[in-house]
C-alpha cells in the first residue's frame, strides 16, 4: 500500500533527518557531569521505577530545554507496562499507603532530581512528599503525581545533556553527560608546521581539549604508564610531568595542579587541556586572530648521547672546543679518515649514524677489542625507531 503525504510534510520530515545528520559530529565528545545511586525497597514498586527510568534513558535536552517528568515517562497505565505499587493516601485524617497503578515512580524521580542538582542543573518544578520515605533524606526527594505534581529542570549548559539510566538489583544509576559537538574551526602550528590531531580536538568550557598521545607524538615527547601509582608520565627533554586521570591533576617538581575541565578517557584516547600541558613543559601557546589559529613554540629539546662508556674510552666527548678539536683520529692508523664527533646525530627520537663513518668505526673499535655489548653499534647504519628501544606499547592513552 503506498501511503500518499503532504508536501509540506514530506518537506518537514527530510529537513528534520538532514539537521540530526548534519549536527552528529563524527568525533563527539561527552562529559560525565554528575552521577547517582539510590537503594530502593525490593518491593512492588521496584518494577514501576525501573519502568519509569527506561522511559527516561537516553533523553537529550539541549541547551535551554526544559525536562518535563511526566511529559517522559507519560501516563502510568498497565498497557504502558507499569503495575500496582504503594503509593500515600490522606485518608480519614491521616496518610496510609494503598496500592495503586505505578506506585513507586517517585523513586525514580528521586534519583533524577539528585542527579540533576549535583550537575547544577536549573530546578524549575520540584514537591516534596508529605511525609518522611524510607529510602532517601527528608528534603532530597521529589515527588510527581500524573497531572497535577510534576518534576521539571532546565539545561542551563551551553551543550546538550544526555540522560543515561540503569538499575542493578534494587539499586537506580542516573548519570547526566554533557555533549561537546563544538569542534575548534581553527588551525594548529607547532613552529610553523601543522599539527592534525586523532581523535579531533574540541572544545569545552571555552578550553581547547586534545588527544595526549597524539600530542606527543608531535612534539617529540614520551609518555609511559606506571600501573602502580596508576599515572600517565610525560617527558620532554628534561622537563617530566604526572598526569593523574583518577584526579584529573598535573604534578611537577612535586607541586600538584588540578586541571579543569577534567581529564577524560574517550574511546581509550586521553583527552586534555592542551594549554596546561604545553605549558608545563615551559612551553608556549598563544592565539592568531588574524590568521585564526593556536601556534605552539616548545623549548629545543637536550642533546642526548648515544654514546656508551666503552665508546668514551675511545672518543673524547671533552676535547676543548678548537679548530683543531673538531675531530678525533687514533695513533695507530692516522690515513684513516677521522671522525668527527658531529657526525653522532639524535633526530626525531631515532638513532642514527652517517654511513660514511659506520665502517671505520667499527674498524676501529675492533682494533681496541673493546666489550662484546659494543657490537650495537653494527646496526646504527638503519635507523633505530622508539618502538625498538623500549618494547612496551603504551595503547592506554
């Protein structure tokens, strides 16, 4: 059967699934902003609050919605799946509890609503019961009563809320995330060159946000994971920083420093304030308005040695700088083509040595018989890469 619709409507229907494809970035990014566990009698009302709750999940409020509890979760009937549960009745001149159809909801509303004020979320309507519940504190509750006492918050975030619900047992999770789908529509540059990060970067309270790893990767830095004190290590050059995701801090030369926004763990990238990273490291980052674009400028990384103490037996790292010490030869065979100390090189985290130099070196060093361990050296002709010098692969990050 073809089913026959209004222009206007179809018009509607195609604007609406273009606006929800256009705005689902590819690389979204969600906060968690607050979270709730509330333990709740194993009774009749149980299956209704979890009902309730299922109808909840997964809501998203944009910025300046209003949530509406029984606009959610709708008119509590059997057909809509809820049963009798215990609800309070003034009767005779005092509350009794009697069996109703979606008694227990309230719990729900409970959990909500101290989820939604631990996230600083505007309470727009909100009762109390009238007398005391077993299972919360007097004054953290929230009650609703289809038509006439209902439960209502506003976002007040700059992004869009997403609801997220479960239960376990007898006990009801809320837990509120903030979703970041502001992408920074700007370009980086470290010393000129462009940077490009994966996942994205994005930007939350007005704070440019990174992947760490692949941060790293482009300045030349090292990052490694210590399971015991269960923090991320960061090297650059001599600098070395403690990044805590438990506690979202940076410790440095023992001086611990929160970082906000929190340090987050997103589909196993560790996203961070790229500011406060950058900076520690000594450090600079600074905005081009006219080109619209965060230039980063790193101090030069120290000269590392490659060379072992058998090779310093061999060749004087100490030689006064003069003309005639820019390069060191041997007694014994002085034709042989000296070698200048220059030609050890470190670039891009990768050893390597000219090639015109390996033979003569190795020549050389046999000549003085030195220790077996010395034999390294053969290799230096192809360059060393860091997953080689240490074998451990850090895909925490």
């Amino acid at each position: 059967m073809i089913v026959s619709l209004p222009l206007s409507k179809l018009i509607m229907g195609f604007l609406l699934v273009f606006t929800f494809w256009w705005a689902t970035p590819s690389e979204a990014y969600q906060q968690l902003i607050s979270e709730v566990d509330l333990t709740i009698p194993a009774d009749s009302g149980l299956h209704n609050a979890i009902k309730a709750g299922n109808y909840i999940d997964d809501t998203i409020l944009n910025p300046g919605q209003t949530f509406s509890f029984n606009q959610t979760v709708g008119r509590r009937t059997a057909e809509r799946g809820f049963v009798r549960g215990g609800v309070f009745s003034y009767v005779n001149g005092r509350w009794v509890t009697v069996q109703s159809i979606g008694g227990g909801i309230c719990r729900t509303s409970t959990a909500l609503h101290q989820a939604v004020e631990k996230a600083g979320l505007h309470i727009v309507e909100r009762h109390l019961h009238s007398v005391p519940v077993s299972y919360t504190a007097r004054g953290t509750d929230a009650t609703v009563y289809w038509g006439q006492l209902d439960y209502k918050f506003r976002n007040n975030k700059a992004n869009p809320i997403r609801i997220d619900f479960s239960s376990r047992e007898n006990i009801l999770n809320f837990r509120l995330y903030e979703i970041y789908t502001q992408e920074p529509a700007v370009t980086f540059k470290l010393n000129e060159e462009i940077l490009t990060f994966t996942p994205q970067a994005v930007v939350v309270q007005d704070t440019i946000m990174v992947p760490l790893r692949s941060l790293m990767e482009q300045i030349d830095g090292q990052l490694s994971w210590h399971p015991d004190s269960k923090k991320i290590v960061i090297v650059y050059g001599e600098q070395e920083l403690q990044l805590s995701v438990t506690n979202s801090s940076l410790e440095k030369d023992n001086t611990t420093v929160p970082l906000s926004p929190r340090v987050q763990i997103v589909e196993g990238h560790t996203i961070v304030p790229l500011r406060e990273i950058i900076e520690s490291l000594d450090g600079q980052v600074y905005w081009d308005a006219e080109q619209k674009s965060i230039h980063i400028t790193m101090p030069p990384l120290e000269s590392v040695s490659i060379i072992s103490p058998d090779i310093e037996k061999f060749i004087d790292l100490d030689i006064e700088e003069s003309a005639e010490a820019e390069s060191v030869t041997t007694d014994e065979d002085p034709e042989k083509e000296p070698i200048d100390k220059n030609n050890l090189l470190i670039e891009q985290d990768e050893l390597t040595l000219k090639e015109d130099h390996v033979p003569h070196l190795y020549e050389e060093l046999e000549e003085q018989k030195l220790q077996p361990d010395i034999e390294l050296f053969k290799d230096l002709e192809q360059p060393l890469s860091p997953s080689e010098l240490d074998d451990e692969e850090y895909d925490f990050f």
